[in-house]
C-alpha cells in the first residue's frame, strides 16, 4: 500500500512538471533530479502516515554444519540493524532471525561451505516501518569453533558485530550512511580487515589480547589509541605486532567518517 501510494503521488507531480514544462517552454531535465530528491524527502517525513501498523515477517533459518572445516559466509544486509555473535550450538554453521525473511545459498565443497544470505524484502519494505522505525533486525549467530571469512554489504545501517570469540581470519565490510561497532576476535590468529564506508561512524575494539596494524584512508576524523598503537609512518602498530600469537591487519578506507580504534 505505501509503496503504490509514494509511485502515484511522484508519477502524478512528474506529470504536472511536464505540463508546466510544456505552458511555460521550461527545461524540465534541470528539475528532474530536485523533483526525485524533494519527493523522496517528502515521502521519508510523511511514509508514517501511510503506514499500517503490522509486524514485519520474522523468519528463523539455521544451517548444519556437517563436515565443513571453515566457511564462507556474505551478508547483504539493507536498512535497519544487524547483529552477529558466537553460536554456542556446536551443531550449526549458523543461526538466526531475520525480520523481513532471508534468503540462504549454500554450496558445499569437500571442507568447506560458501553461504550468502540476502533479504526477501524489496526497496519499500526496507524503510523504516512505523511504529518499530526499525527496518530489517537480523540477528545472526555463527558457529566459534570453525575458520571462518566473512563479508557484509549493509546500506543504512546500525551494525552490531561481536566477533570476540569467533575464528575469522578475514573481515570485509561495505557499508553506507550507517554506524558500525566491532569487537575483533581474541584468539584467531591473524585476522584481516577491511572497511569500505560512506559517511558513517565507525568504531573498532581490540581486544587486549590481540595486537594490531592499522592505516586509515579518507575524510577521516580519527580517535586512535596511540598508547596501544603508536603512529610508525602510515601506520599505527602495536610494538609486538610481529611477533603477537593474534594480530589484526586492519585497513579502513572511508568517506566523512569518524573512526574510533581503541
């Protein structure tokens, strides 16, 4: 309903831009880029009005493990919010709910499992809905026992990922206008990371036990703990960073930003 109503009301107002266009001899392609952002804007303040207040569908997936010794797994996230953490389920690769619904590809391969997981819903029902104002609420448990590579593509988001006890060995994150907290893994060895953001605020914890090269790209306002990871040409770097046990390779790379790292 909300989505047929934003279409007609913009194909309605394009309709009267060429008409005026037309009376008034205007060159309606100088308009046509303001008329899409005012009628998108409009339509963020008003879309509560148009709202119904039912619940989004909630739909709860778990994946088996079976004989998979590390594992590959993608997010593509919209709006809203998602959360990962540890799985304490030694049985599953994977377990969690996701407003909205989800989408699961599997491929297995002799050790391994490659796994996306995309949202069912499309544009309209990733807005916000009134009255949650939440989005999409997907909150993931992966299995902590198993190497794992993951990789999240979120738009306008608020990114929650705990991975203290989790094995990754490699992060990547492509994210918009969205606020992202991550806690890094504790004892997984060498763990790369990367971070490809708009404006957004991101904030990264290492763990005590875990030592850590850093460089920050971009726009960039940074906030780095220097006692831990003093400046040493482009990077920030623990002192024992070479022969730590568990490290992290960490490389941001950001639009206006504001980058904690602590």
């Amino acid at each position: 309903m909300r989505h047929r109503v934003f279409l007609g009301v913009a194909i309605i107002a394009l309709g009267i831009l060429f008409l005026l266009s037309s009376l008034l001899e205007l060159n309606v392609w100088r308009f046509f880029w303001p008329f899409i952002l005012i009628t998108a804007g409009i339509w963020f303040l008003l879309a509560p009005a148009f709202s119904r207040s039912e619940e989004a569908e909630v739909e709860k997936y778990s994946l088996p493990l079976e004989e998979a010794e590390e594992a590959n797994v993608r997010v593509e996230h919209g709006v809203g919010v998602i959360k990962i953490s540890a799985l304490k389920d030694k049985e599953n690769l994977l377990s969690g709910e996701f407003v909205g619904g989800v989408n699961p590809r599997v491929t297995r391969t002799k050790n391994g499992v490659r796994v996306t997981l995309s949202s069912k819903a499309d544009f309209f029902h990733m807005l916000p809905h009134f009255p949650t104002g939440k989005g999409l609420g997907w909150d993931l448990q992966i299995n902590k026992d198993i190497p794992l590579k993951l990789k999240l593509e979120t738009g306008a988001s608020d990114n929650q990922l705990d991975l203290t006890d989790l094995q990754v060995r490699e992060l990547k994150l492509e994210t918009g206008a969205s606020t992202t907290n991550i806690s890094l893994p504790k004892n997984a060895g060498t763990t790369k990371v990367k971070v490809s953001s708009g404006a957004a605020s991101l904030e990264i914890h290492v763990p005590k036990t875990t030592a850590a090269r850093i460089r920050v790209e971009g726009l960039v306002t940074k906030d780095i703990d220097q006692e831990r990871f003093p400046l040493k040409g482009k990077y920030y770097q623990s002192e024992d960073y070479e022969s730590a046990k568990n490290k992290a390779e960490i490389r941001v790379e950001s639009g206006l930003s504001t980058v904690e790292i602590k």
